[in-house]
C-alpha cells in the first residue's frame, strides 16, 4: 500500500511545486511587463520624470560649453600674444648676437694693431738701447781724447814756458816771422786735428 501512495503523492507534489513555479514566472514577467511599460509610456511622451533637474542639467551644459569658449579663445589671444613677445626676443637676440660678432671683430682688429705697435715699439727700444750703448762707447773714447788732448797742451805750455824764459842772448820773447806766439800756433793746430779725427 505504501507503494501505491507513493506515485500519488509524488504526482501532487510535482503539481504543487509546478504549480508554484508558474506563478513566480507569471509574477516575474508582469513586473518587467509594467516597467518596461511604464518607461515606453514617459518617454513617449516625451517628457522626462523630473523636469527641473533635466533643465538644470541643461543650463549646466550651456555653461559649461560656454566657460570652454571663452577659456579657448582666452587661450588663443594668451598664445598670439606669446608669439608676439617670442618674435621680439629672438629678433633681439639676432642684434645681440651681432653686436657681439661686430664688436669681437673690432676688438680683434685692435689688438692686432697694438700688437703691431707693440712689437715697432719694441724694435726701437731695442734699437735705441744698441744706439746709446755705441753712443756711450764714443763718449766715452772722446772723453779719452780729450784726456790725452789736455795733456799734451799742458806740456806745450810747459815748453812754452820754457822757450819764453829770459835769456842772456834774447832779450824779447820767442815769436815767429809774423809775431804770433809759438804756443797758440801749436795749440791751433792740436785743435784743427781733434776737430777732424771726431768728424771722421
């Protein structure tokens, strides 16, 4: 008997829990039927389910495309202006780098030339030292001459001297045919051969 029961009750209960499983399902779909429907119906209508935030979001966007605008075209004005200040300094910097290049070349030109100077000044220098040195040399053997010159008009006069004392034979002084005395002819004629040995 428990056999036969058996398939019976395992028949109900397949029914009930076939039964239960429809109704969920049937449960299921009608609930995604109505909001599916319900969202098919607003915008159909073409009217959204908060008009006053939609509106502000609207006017959001407006702003906000107009804030990126006005900042491209600040932007843009900024750069131009940029441009501008970057042509000037470089056409600056272009006179600069010439001003320099002139100047190095000017600055090159003139030393060059106090080089020259330099080393012309140098030569007469040196020249000049060779030039007092032979000029020391002569001085100095004319100062020999000269030393020697006084030396024999001192014995000239001391010839003279000699000749001109009183004697017991000659009662006037020595002269010759024209009366001049014998010391001045010789210390004339000592002077007339210094005078061209220096000449020579």
């Amino acid at each position: 008997m428990s056999l036969s029961e058996s398939p019976a009750s395992s028949q109900m209960m397949d029914s009930s829990h076939s039964s239960e499983g429809s109704s969920i399902t049937d449960y299921v779909v009608v609930a995604k039927g109505d909001e599916n429907s319900h969202n098919s119906n607003s915008s159909e209508n073409g009217k959204p389910d908060n008009p006053a935030k939609s509106e502000t979001l609207v006017q959001a966007g407006s702003m906000a495309q107009d804030e990126l605008v006005e900042r491209v075209q600040s932007l843009s004005k900024e750069n131009g202006e940029l441009k501008g200040v970057l042509l000037q300094n470089n056409k600056r910097l272009e006179e600069y780098f010439q001003d320099l290049a002139s100047m190095q070349k000017s600055q090159k030109q003139k030393n060059e030339s106090l080089k020259k100077r330099y080393d012309h000044a140098r030569e007469a220098v040196e020249t000049l030292r060779g030039r007092n040195g032979t000029l020391k040399n002569e001085l100095k053997n004319e100062q020999n001459k000269n030393s020697q010159l006084e030396e024999k008009i001192l014995k000239l006069k001391d010839k003279d001297l000699k000749l001109n004392e009183p004697s017991s034979s000659h009662d006037n002084t020595a002269e010759d045919d024209k009366g001049i005395p014998i010391m001045y002819r010789l210390f004339k004629k000592l002077s007339r051969d210094w005078n061209l040995k220096r000449i020579h």
